[in-house]
C-alpha cells in the first residue's frame, strides 16, 4: 500500500485543502501536526523553500504548495474529478483558485485583523474581488458544477473560517443580502457530508480567533 | 481552423510565455498587441477580472493568466508536451514556476528599479530565491530536462530580460560566478531557435528601460 503522510495544522484552510482532497478521492494517509512556532526537522527538510505546511509525502516525495498538491492528488488517483476534464474548464477552475489565493484570501484576512484606513482599503479589496466570485457561482450548487472541485476546495477559507472570524471581529463583509450567490454555496459546501467531518471545531477556532483579539488591543 | 489569438504586449515576458507555448506546439495564431495605456474594450472584456495581458482567445472563449494558459495550451493540442506526463513532475514544475512568480520575478523587478534600503532588501531576497533555481537546474541542460517545458518558459525573465536589465541599472545579482548553472540555463534557453526567435528584441528593450531610468531621476 502507498505511503500518503500529510503534515498540517489542524486550524490551517490551506492543511484542509489537502485533506478535503485525499478524502474526496478515498485515500487513507497519515496526518502530522505540526507545531508552527517549532517545526519538526522532517517538515523543514520536505519543504526546504517555504518551510511551510502542508506538504504532502506520496512514498517518500514531498510536494508543497496546496494548489499544487490538490492537482497532484487528482492526476496521482483514481476516485471523484477534483478538477474538470474539459481543457477550457480545467483552464477556469485553476484561475479561479489562484484568484482566491491572491485576490480574497490576504485583503480578507488583513480586513479582519487590520485597523483603521489599512482595515477599509482591505475591505474594499475583498468586496470587489467577492464579487467576482459572487457572480462566477451564479446558479450553480457548487463553483465545480453539481459536484465539489478545486475552486470550492480552494474556497473553504471564504465558507467556514472568514463567516467565523467575521462575527468574532464584528466585520459584516460577506452578509447574505450582498452576496446570495456565496452565502448559499458556503452552506452547501460546509454542509456536504466530507467537508462537515472535516473541518476544525467551530468552537476551537473562536478560542484562537478571540486569543488573537486579546493579544492586540489597539485593535478593539 | 481554429481561431485563436493572443492578446500582448511585444515587452512582456508574461505575454511572451504565452507565444513560446503557442510556438512549441506549432500552433498558428492572430497576435495582436495592446496599448497598455489605453486598453482595448475587447481586452476589458476577455480579462475584466484582472484587465490585463496576456489573454488567449480560442474559439471565442478567453484564458487569461500566462501560467494557467500554458497549461490549457498543453491540454488542448497535440505536440511536444509543455509539462512532463508523470503527476510527481508535473507537480514539480508547477511548484517551481509558482515560485518564480511569486518569490523571483517580483524580487528581481524591485531590485532593479527601486533605491536605498529597498533595494538592498530585493537584492537580497532575489539572491535566495535565485539559489533555490540553480539548484533546481543542476546538472540539466534545461529544468525540463533535455527539452523546454513549463518552468524554462515561466523563467523566460530570468533568462533573457532580467540580464539586459541588471546591465543597465547597474547591479550585478545573478552572475556567472554565483549562478554558473542559471547563467549556462539563461544561454542555452535564449539560443533555442525557436525561442530566440520569438524573444523580443534587445534593442528595443534597452530603450524602454532605458527611458524608465531618465524617468526616475531619483535613482540615478
């Protein structure tokens, strides 16, 4: 049998990629958690460029870079498309994946834990690059079609972490009203049976979330 | 015949990695330049999320991002293939040209054109990510192996407008002595013939940077 290792943080939407991947193509794997102030030898010595998780180990090679590793995962088994077979299609769902990684998830995050101008330059940046992807989910169940591919897998920060640290932070950014579209897709999407067994404990993420409120109070 | 035409500007490595996929494959195509001052209403509308090019259009359907266009072009024609076939390194060489758009090329840019502290710190960090590349390269006459694929085209800035450009601004980051195995790469790669003649010509480059220099007084 092949040797799958995955070393992540359990916190970490970029670590549930991958797991959400090997999941939904059925394969069993290892997992490793590694502690992010101090990271394991082996964890360096697989990923000696970013020194980051999560990197996958398929016997003995390592591959990093959650994207990478989301194609890696679909070409390497055989199980459920992570991305279309139609070329045209492949070609929208990797550009969409790397939208969501340059164009939602930093100015998202930085409009959460930011303050004053650089908190309202960050919220602009993150409603006009949602509303893109507002319009790209339009009457559709998931971003892959009827079924999960690569853009909702990359999405999974935009359904369950951002909605969470939202209300934490008291940000209304991504509300109902503004983005239907969206907020429909992140409850199907942290609702499908996989995703739901998946993602981290609501509550532990709140405990981190308001730890780092409480470790920055000139942002309150 | 298929219709497919290419969106560019002649002094773009971004545009000019779209061509040389274009051309691997011997595909023909309409190319047809852009005035990045004063963009094309067909631009805007094959590109609206990022306004920019490069953009393929193929049968009327548009790709924008040259990374994400270099892989549609291998997967929607026959010819020699632009990433290898086996998933660990196909996974390879996206993991590297992801990393020369992330961590090289905005590095070596900076380095180039900014002054003082800021450039001293792109210098530096260019320096590291460039270490990690002639690595890669070791031993192989390209990081495709005996043929150019997907990381040789995403380095085409590495290769051929980075050296014209250090030339003229005055540093001296990535030279033979410190990069021996890039600069034999950035040799063999500018002289492939197909390559070398689609790259843009040098003297046309010296110009234009020539000009950005006489603009910036300040880092003279």
């Amino acid at each position: 049998m092949a040797e799958v290792k995955v070393f992540g943080a359990w916190g970490s939407p970029f670590s549930k990629r991958v797991e959400m991947g090997l999941k939904l193509k059925g394969v069993e794997y290892e997992y490793i958690e590694e502690d992010l102030k101090n990271k394991s030898t082996l964890l360096l010595k697989y990923n000696p460029v970013h020194k980051k998780i999560p990197v996958l180990v398929h016997n003995g090679k390592p591959i990093s870079e959650s994207l990478v590793i989301l194609e890696y995962i679909d070409e390497a088994w055989e199980g459920p498309n992570i991305l279309p077979k139609d070329p045209y299609e492949r070609a929208k769902a990797r550009f969409w994946a790397k939208f969501i990684d340059e164009k939602c998830v930093p100015p998202m995050w930085k409009a959460c834990w930011s303050i004053g101008e650089e908190r309202e330059k960050a919220k602009e940046e993150a409603s006009e690059a949602l509303k893109f992807l507002e319009n790209e989910i339009n009457g559709q169940k998931f971003f892959g079609g009827d079924t999960i591919g690569l853009v909702d897998i990359a999405a999974n920060f935009i359904g369950y972490w951002f909605p969470i640290t939202e209300e934490i932070v008291g940000l209304e950014l991504m509300t109902q009203d503004k983005y239907p579209n969206l907020s429909k897709w992140a409850y199907e999407y942290c609702n499908c049976s996989f995703v739901k067994e998946n993602l981290p404990p609501n509550d532990k993420l709140v405990e981190i979330f308001k730890g780092i409120i409480q470790a920055q109070p000139a942002s309150n």
